[in-house]
C-alpha cells in the first residue's frame, strides 16, 4: 500500500486511503446485510441500531469534512464543496431519523455514509493526481545544492551557497553540484549538464571558462570565482520560475474561479427554494427536502473546480520534464492560439558559434585582426569571441568603446578611431568600403576613416531545425524568421530551413515593428517570436507569447520571455505546441463534460426521478473521470 503505479505515498495519503479502505470494509457488508434483513426491524431499538453502525462509518470516513466545515462557517466562508457535502449528508441522516421515530422505513443512512466514502475516493485520486504532476516539476529541484566549499581565511569551510559573495573562490569536487555561476580560474573538468539543458553527452570546461549552477562536476577538482550571487545564479532563477508558475492563471482557471465563487451560493439557494416552495403547495415536505439534499449532492463543483486547475498544472509538469519552462498556465494557454512563429536568426535557427573563416586582403590578416580585437575586446557577441579566439593574443586597453546597435563598434584613443561593423557603420563615417556584399557573415574594418580589412566568419545551422520549422508548419502555423544580417545571408539560411517569409537587415527596433504588424494584421491567432534571449528582450516582451531557448544563463531569457526551452535546439518547440494544445484542450472537456452531466442530473433530481446514489455519481463519478481526463495530458510525448 505504500506505492501505487511507481508513486510513493506520502505519510497523509497512506492515512486516507487507510480509512477509504476501512471504511468500505465496514459499509459493504453493513449495507448488503440491511437491504437483505432490514436492521432496523431485527431488534426492538428500531431505527437506533442502524443509526449508530452507519454512525460510526460515517465519522470514520468524514470527521475532517465536518471539521473543515465547521472552520468556514467560523470564518464566515461557508460556502464550499465541505459545507455542501456536510449539509446534505447530515440531512439525509435527518430524514432518517425523522422517517425512523415516524415509524416508517429509514432510508438516508446508506446514503449519507456512500456519499461521504465516495467524496473521498475522488479526493484521494486528486491528491494522488496533484502529486504526480508535482512530482514531474519537483524533480528540478535536485538542481538546487545544499552547501558549497569557499577558500576562506587561508581554508577551506563548508557554507551554505547564499552565505558566499562575488569574487570569492569556491571549490568543486568530482561528483558534487555546482553551487553557483562563476568562472573556472583552476583545474578543468568534465560536466554533466543534463539537469539544465537535457543534453545526455557531457561538456569539458577549463580555466577561464564561465560555468553555470546546477551542473554536476564529474572528473576533476575546479576551482571557481564567482560572479553572481546565489539569488541571481541560474539555479535560483529556474527554481523561481518553477514555483511561481501556478501563480499566473489561464484565462480558462480564473473563469472557474469566479464560476465557483458564485456556483455555489446560487445552488444552495436553489436547493432551498426546491425544499420549501414546493412543499407548502403539496404538503409532502419530506419528499421535497430529499429531492433538495440530492440537488446540494450533485452541484458540488469539486469536478470542475480541481480538474481545470490540474490540467493546467500537469501540462506545465509535461513541459518541465521535457526541459521545457512555463512560466505560468496563462502562457500555456496563449501558445495554444498560436499560429504565428517568428525566429531570430543568430543564437535561435543557427548556432551562434562564429569562426573566422578567411580575412581579406591576406597580407594584411594580422593587422586586420588586431585592430578588430582591440574594438571587441569587451563585447560578448558570438562573432565578436571569434574574431577574439581567432585572434589570441592581449590586447592593450585604454579604449573608449561605444557600441552602436545595428551597426557594429567605434573604439576610440587619443586621435585613433577604429570601426568594426557592417556597410552602415563604414557608410555612417564616410568610409568606402571595398568588397561587395555576398551571402557570408562580414565585419568591416577601418582606422581613422580607412578602409583597413574584412574578416568573414560563419555560422551553421543548429541540428533540428528544419525538422522543427517543417512540424509547426504541418500544424498550420506561420513560420517567419527576423535578423540583422544582410539579405544574401538571410535568403540562404531562410532557404535551407524551409521559411518563405523573412526580413533582414534588421535593427532591434526593426524586429519590434515587424513583430507588430504581424500582431496587427493577425485574424484569430497569437504571434509568437523565438529569440535567443541575450539581444532580443524587447521583442520577446512585445510578442503575444515570448519564446527563449538556449540561453539558461542569460538574465533577458529569464525576464523577457514567457517560455523558456533549455535545450540549445528547436525541437522542443513543437512538442510545447503540442502540450499547450492538448492541455486546453482537456481543460475545456473538463469544463463541458461535467456541467452537462451535472445539469441533467439536477434536472432529474428535481423532478424526483434522480437518487442520492445517482447524484453520488454526479458528483464524484464525474470528478474521478475529469480528474482521469486531466492525468491524459501526461502521455504527450
């Protein structure tokens, strides 16, 4: 009884499936042996005996909902699923009892009891649903490291990692997690980094390398000066992200939200009409009441009210087992009405990872190089560490930098001014350049308004892709790619993924204009943009839905987007699709089916045709088959 279906049970669930379990044991036999014998016609107490055997199953099994009850209505919030079932159970013992010192048939303790037994099998397989999909986020939560080994005073000591500041050493051993981001200054190692990024191969790091939080060193001692502190480091930005996902709603969950708030009010009222209007044309107040108490049964609400909310968070479950990070269902469910894809191009659809390929003229290669490292010196673009890595000497500091966007970088000393960009920054300072353009990735370079060089760097396209753009379009969605490269290089890439659509030489506010016109001129469906999270926060705020990918250690991909896919490809894209697909999709059946089913079983009860067993059915029937609808959404592979 301890596991069911590879779950472990908690303490609390292994005590309420104890009293389901006794509970049936005692209620099965009592209630063959009365409707066989008639208890209360075998002894001369009548009506008592079967008033203290159902009794005592009926505390066994519902102390905490009367408990629960009693609380609310304390508290002046009476009116939940606790009140409605208190209210119509007790009332069916009532009747009973009513019935029984009449001298009639006592009919509501069976009842009353199955009620109680059955509400709280469909709570136990929503708890046991809840803690499943729970299960599938938490299991990030290993990412999260207890201590961490700082050099301190001459020594090392064992802290916890929010005690360790900016610039202290900290020290990795082969099998320990990494506790904070920082940068490798002793020792290299290899990494396992499938936590983080879902990637099953290992990556080497080595001295002045940065390294993220969360990995697991495998081989060799490292020793790591940190640069961030732990409440900004990448673990404790996933983790957040992780936990405060449930707070941000779907326009779907805040519905049933306010549906529940006024539900139940309503029903209680209507029940109330249902027991006394009626009997005071007819008379037949015992009737009415019954026909009342299996209306409060069956409106509960417990099927919508946790099956909609559960759907919700068992998609963003899916979608964090699969390296996938919702940053709440709301999101979840805009991507659902997405129809519209729009990529960058560098760090996105491509690699991101430059190398020089040639640099012309040749004889000048040194000089050309140089005066580029000396402008990108501190720059942190791809194609400026691979003119840097290509480069590989010092270079002396003392330059002004300015970085233009869109343009490229003006480093300036003294009366020396160097350019390194594109045509518009050579155009922009009256400096002919002299190649012409062609479909390679080109950084002009020129010293004091001379033409100096161009260095040709190149990129490749990341594996998946193609695949992944092919999928969405076979989903009826739009794929179109934005990127500040020059058209030549724009119409290759765009041509070998398989998009028609794209636009190049784009500024950053150029991508936030095409962004909003493809919002403006949308029909029914949202615009999606896809970035890589480092330059492209502007637009990921302006999208419908914001999609980071690849870039966990970015500070932008955490805030700017809404979505975060921590493998460094697009496949995953898709499946999010798929997942927020099928996730509102089972959200709505958990809508409609339970309220059609619940409307025609209060039309029943009304009219005397429906029991309390039906309406037993009506209510946690119905919820264990939502509750089961939503648990569907966890097959999406």
């Amino acid at each position: 009884m301890s596991k069911i279906a590879n779950y472990t049970l908690s303490r609390k669930d292994k005590v309420q499936l104890t009293r389901i379990i006794a509970s049936l044991g005692l209620f099965i036999p009592l209630i063959i042996v009365d409707k066989i014998y008639n208890i209360g016609s075998l002894t001369q107490f009548g009506w008592i005996l079967p008033l203290i055997l159902y009794s005592v199953i009926y505390i066994l099994i519902g102390y905490d909902v009367l408990a629960r009850a009693g609380r609310n209505i304390i508290n002046f919030n009476p009116l939940d699923e606790n009140f409605l079932m208190s209210i119509a159970t007790l009332g069916a013992f009532a009747l009973a009892i009513y019935k029984g010192v009449k001298g009639e048939a006592t009919e509501g303790f069976d009842e009353g009891c199955a009620v109680l037994i059955f509400y709280q099998v469909g709570e136990f397989f929503q708890q046991l649903a809840t803690e499943r999909s729970r299960n599938s986020i938490s299991s990030l939560m290993d990412i999260r490291p207890d201590s961490a080994n700082v050099i301190r005073e001459g020594g090392v000591i064992n802290v916890y990692p929010e005690d360790i500041k900016i610039g202290e050493i900290i020290i990795v051993k082969p099998g320990e997690r990494v506790p904070l981001d920082g940068i490798v200054v002793k020792g290299c190692s290899t990494l396992d980094t499938m936590a983080l990024t879902g990637e099953s191969a290992p990556s080497d790091v080595y001295e002045g390398q940065e390294i993220m939080s969360g990995c697991i060193n495998l081989t060799s001692t490292i020793e790591i000066k940190v640069n961030k502190e732990f409440y900004d480091s990448t673990v404790s930005r996933i983790l957040d992200l992780v936990e405060s996902a449930a707070d941000k709603k779907s326009k779907t969950e805040a519905f049933i939200t306010r549906f529940a708030r006024w539900y139940t009010p309503i029903v209680v009222g209507l029940a109330l009409c249902l027991a006394l209007i009626p009997s005071i044309f007819n008379g037949n107040t015992e009737e009415w009441i019954y026909r009342a108490l299996n209306f409060l049964v069956v409106s509960c609400p417990c099927a919508i009210v946790i099956s909609v909310p559960m759907t919700f968070f068992v998609g963003i479950g899916v979608a964090s087992r699969n390296f996938i990070l919702v940053k709440g269902s709301n999101h979840l469910e805009k991507l659902s009405r997405v129809n519209t894809f729009v990529f960058d191009k560098t760090g996105t659809v491509t690699t991101g990872k430059f190398k020089v390929e040639s640099v012309y003229p040749l004889e000048n290669r040194e000089e050309i190089l140089h005066l580029a490292a000396l402008a990108e010196q501190d720059s942190l673009h791809p194609i400026a560490i691979s003119i840097l890595e290509e480069y590989g000497k010092e270079t002396e500091k003392g330059y002004t930098i300015e970085n233009k966007a869109g343009y490229g970088i003006i480093a300036k000393k003294g009366e020396n001014v160097i350019l390194c960009g594109n045509n518009k920054l050579l155009e922009l300072y009256n400096t002919p350049c002299k190649v012409t353009e062609n479909e390679k990735t080109t950084v002009h370079v020129a010293k004091n308004r001379e033409y100096v060089g161009t260095i040709y760097v190149s990129d490749r396209i990341k594996d998946g892709t193609k695949a992944a753009i092919a999928e969405l379009q076979n989903m009826g969605s739009k794929c179109v790619m934005l990127t500040g490269d020059k058209e030549k290089i724009a119409q290759k890439v765009a041509s070998s993924i398989g998009i028609s659509e794209y636009k190049s030489s784009l500024l950053p506010q150029d991508k936030v204009s095409e962004v909003e016109k493809l919002i403006d001129s949308k029909n029914d469906g949202l615009v999606c943009f896809v970035g890589d999270g480092i330059n492209d926060a502007p637009v990921l705020m302006r999208a419908d839905v914001g999609v980071s990918m690849g870039a966990i250690g970015s500070d932008s991909a955490i805030e700017s987007s809404d979505i975060v896919l921590m493998k460094d490809d697009l496949t995953a894209l898709p499946l999010a699709k798929r997942i927020a697909s099928k996730t509102v999709k089972i959200a709505r059946q958990n809508i409609v089916f339970p309220l059609l089913v619940k409307v025609a079983i209060l039309v029943l009860s009304a009219i005397g045709i429906a029991n309390m067993w039906m309406a037993v059915f009506g209510d946690v029937g119905v919820a264990v088959l939502a509750i089961l609808n939503a648990m569907r959404t966890s097959k999406i592979k």
